[in-house]
C-alpha cells in the first residue's frame, strides 16, 4: 500500500483534531498538538479556510470547522440513511420480480451507485458500488432528470458532459431527451432499453425525502431476455411500489 501525501495527511488531522475540541483552538496550540511547524500550521490553516472546511473567530483569530464540513456530514448521513431505509425494501422488491435491483443518486450530472441486490437470475450483472455512469442513457438517470428541476442539472447533463453515443439506442440530442424526461413524468417510471451499450434492460422510478425532492432513485435489470418488453407494465408497479415504501420512510407524503 502507498504511503499517505503528507499534506493531505496534515490537514485531515487538523480537521479531527478541531473536530473532537470543545473549544475553538489557536494556530499555537494546533501546531503543537499535531506536531508541526507554525508555518505549517498557518499554511494549512489558511488552505482549508479558503475552501471553508475551517472559519476563524475575527475577534479571538482561533479556529473551529467551516460550514462546508457540516455539508459534507450532513450529505454523508444522508447517504448512510437513505442505504438502511432502502435495503429492506430492496430486498423485497427482488425477491418479488426475481431481478437485480439497484439504488442510485444524482451527482453533478452523473448516476452513483449506492446500493445493489443481486437478483437469482442475474447473478454476474456485477455493479461495483460506487460506480458512475451517464444520467441520459440509463433508467435511474432519466427518472431523477424527469423529476428534478431543470436548472439543476442542465449545464452539468447538456453541456458539460453533453449526450454521448454508447449503443444504437442511446439518446443524443437535446430535443429527444427532453421528450423522453416529459414521457417519463407522465408514466411515473423510466426504461433503459440497452442505451449504455449492454445488452440489458431497466425500469426505474423516483424517491422522494419529507421535502417533495427526488433524493434518489431505484430499479430492477436484467438481460433484455429475461427482462421483456411485456414485462415492463409489471415490473415498473412493482418499482413503483418500491419507491413509494422508501420514500415514505424518508418522511414524504402525496399530497
């Protein structure tokens, strides 16, 4: 194993060292405490209050974490929570259609795999957790397009990442798109008919938070063999259904 980048090493322990202090703490006493040298110290310090993982009291100049660390817990938590409330739900879903099933997010313009439930019929669809993939060509990104603002995911979807061509079937123009995002709010579900370039086929539907926000989203897949057209009506009420009993969990109610 590669040995740490010191400078990243530092800041990190200054991070949890400001974290696990009752009080707010002056650049002497983290130099000392983490060993470093002042200059150092002040280095790091001024870096990270850049960024706003650290503030400094303008009338005492000691240091305590920044906003931007609580974002990060709070978007961690989030995650963390999302994955207990989904995993027994997913479960279920699985043992129901007999299809893998997967749980993913939004993140600037791409799908994040967070959670996965191998179906008995498709074991070896292995999708590593973690993993990104395009939002306009797959079924967990469209149905999250479909249901969250356009402002909020435009720049990073259109034109920053723009409408690549895996397969045959993938979606490349910003028009088609748009008609497909407005096809999917209207049937509540979105289909992936082997739009990355594999030969498979997924159902997805949106998940919601206490907010009305779709915070997520959740699907079944599997060769398009297995997963067949006629099919469809059926697994998307079950997704569906998924989706509800999540969300709800999550505090959303219809209005």
């Amino acid at each position: 194993m590669s040995r740490p980048v010191q400078s990243v090493e530092r800041a990190l322990g200054i991070l949890e060292l400001l974290g696990n202090a009752d009080y707010h703490l002056g650049i002497s006493e983290i130099a000392e405490i983490s060993d470093l040298p002042l200059s150092t110290a002040h280095r790091l310090l001024s870096t990270l209050m850049q960024l706003g993982y650290v503030e400094q009291n303008p009338e005492t100049n000691k240091y305590t974490l920044g906003v931007r660390i609580l974002q990060l817990r709070g978007a961690a938590i989030g995650h963390l929570t999302l994955g207990v409330h989904a995993m027994p739900v997913m479960k279920s879903l699985m043992n129901r259609v007999n299809e893998t099933v997967h749980l993913a997010i939004l993140n600037e313009g791409e799908v994040v795999y967070i959670e996965r439930v191998e179906g008995l019929k498709t074991q070896g669809m292995y999708t590593r957790i973690g993993k990104r993939a395009p939002a306009h060509c797959t079924a967990l990104g469209k149905v999250m397009l479909a249901f969250t603002p356009q402002h909020v995911w435009y720049d990073d979807v259109i034109k920053r990442r723009g409408l690549k061509r895996f397969s045959a079937t993938t979606i490349t123009t910003e028009a088609r798109l748009l008609d497909e995002l407005n096809t999917i709010r209207q049937q509540g579900y979105a289909v992936d008919n082997g739009e990355t370039g594999e030969i498979v086929r997924c159902v997805a539907g949106p998940i919601y938070d206490y907010t009305g926000g779709v915070v997520a989203a959740l699907s079944v897949s599997g060769p398009q063999a297995q997963v067949t057209t006629a099919r469809v009506p059926e697994l998307s009420k079950a997704v569906l259904w998924a989706c509800h009993a999540v969300s709800e969990k999550l505090g959303y109610r219809r209005e």
